[in-house]
C-alpha cells in the first residue's frame, strides 16, 4: 500500500457534514451545493496533514483535538449558512434536488 501525504480534514469535514447541514434552514444537498460548502469549510480550517498508509488514515483521525472539531463544526455551519444563501444555482434548481442528498454514498437515494 502507498505512503501519501493525506489531509485528515477531508475526511473530518465529509463525516461531519451531513448531521450539521440538515440542521440549517434552506440549505441545498445537490453535488454543487455540497461540494461549495466543502471547499469552504476546507479553505478556512487549519489542514491537518498526515503521512499514512490509507489504512491508518481514520485512526488517526479519532486523534484530533476537541478545538479541532470545534473549529471543523463551526466553519462547516458558517460555509452551508453562506452557500444556502447564495447557490450556484437557481433557487428552483434547488427545490427539485433538495429530493435528493448525495452527501455520502449510504444516503444516496432515488
Ligand atoms: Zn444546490
């Protein structure tokens, strides 16, 4: 397996992200929507580099601090609030995707 030098914030922010947006009003699920409010969230989070094997990836993952995850929920929940307020998208586009969450494989529905 390769070494690669990885960001664990990735990882922190896709886990996160489903349970914090669905409690922001008015928030998209689409591709776009989500995908805007990841690289934001990421932009303003300190990343967190480690070099591991993929498999050693989640352990350290559970190694991070409780600043850490606050900072993680809080830019999450700033960049939805922002991205909510002015998608990509027309607001009917929303409507119609708001059906469907495509944030993490298992939700996938439809
Ligand atoms: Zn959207």
């Amino acid at each position: 397996m390769a070494i690669e030098v990885y960001n664990i914030m990735e990882d922190l922010v896709d886990q996160n992200m489903k349970k914090i947006v669905e409690q922001i009003p008015n928030v998209c699920y689409c591709e776009q929507c989500i995908a805007d409010i990841t690289a934001m969230a990421l932009n303003n989070l300190k990343p967190r580099y480690v070099s591991s094997a993929k498999g050693g990836v989640l352990a350290r993952v559970m190694g991070t601090t409780e600043v850490e995850q606050i900072n993680l929920i809080r830019e999450i929940t700033s960049a939805a609030e922002k991205v909510a307020a002015r998608p990509h998208h027309s607001l009917d586009v929303k409507v119609k995707n708001n059906r469907h969450i495509t944030i993490t494989r298992e939700e996938v529905k439809e």
